[in-house]
C-alpha cells in the first residue's frame, strides 16, 4: 500500500533515469538530456498518478466488499445462534437413512468370518 501512493514519484524518477542513461549513450549534449528527462517524468508523473487512482479505487472496492462479506456473515450466524444448532427431525432422518458403512469395514467383517 505505501508503494502505492508512491507510485507517480517512482514512474517519475524511473523514466527520468532511463532518458539519462539513453541520452550519455547516445552522446546527447547535456541540455537535451535534460530536456529529455524532464519531459519523461512529467509524461511518467501523469501516468502514474492515473496508475495509483485505478489502483486505490480497485482497492477501495475490494475492501469495501469484503467488509460488506463479513457483516454479513456476522449477521447469519447471529441468526443461526438464535435458531440454535440443532437439526431438524427430517434432517437427522435423512442422514440416518443416507448412511452407507465403509467398503472397508465390510471387507474387514468378511476377512474374519472366513478366517473363523
């Protein structure tokens, strides 16, 4: 988050830093070189302060509806809480008809009839 804010001084220097170095190897007098640079981290400036607009919008966003998320969530188990915890008869039924042993132990159960 803090590079973030940071951001359209670090685009700044970043371009201004490249046109330097373009500039010495091009074998530009040092009023271009200037000029250039200048002229880079205006451009770079305005681009990322754009960049860290979107990107704290986005931000802003998300934690907006992660806070949202979690009231809400609040919320629902508050009302569970009220409810209480238990299962309705038809629930425990079904879960009582829906059981199935593991294939494991019947293998085990057959293993010892046949060793008896």
């Amino acid at each position: 988050m803090y590079y973030i804010r940071k951001l359209p001084l670090l685009f700044a220097l970043l371009a201004a830093v490249i046109a330097g170095i373009t500039g010495l190897s091009r074998s530009m007098t040092n009023d271009k070189i200037l000029l250039h640079m200048i002229i880079g981290m205006v451009i770079f400036y305005a681009l990322g302060f754009l960049a860290r607009h979107n990107l704290m919008k986005a931000y802003d966003y998300v934690m907006e509806k992660r806070e949202k998320e979690e009231k809400e969530a609040e919320a629902e188990k508050q009302e569970q809480d009220q409810e209480g915890n238990q299962p309705h008869a038809d629930e425990k039924k079904n879960i009582i008809v829906d059981f199935e042993p593991l294939k494991v132990s019947r293998a085990i159960r057959e293993e010892l009839r046949r060793s008896e």
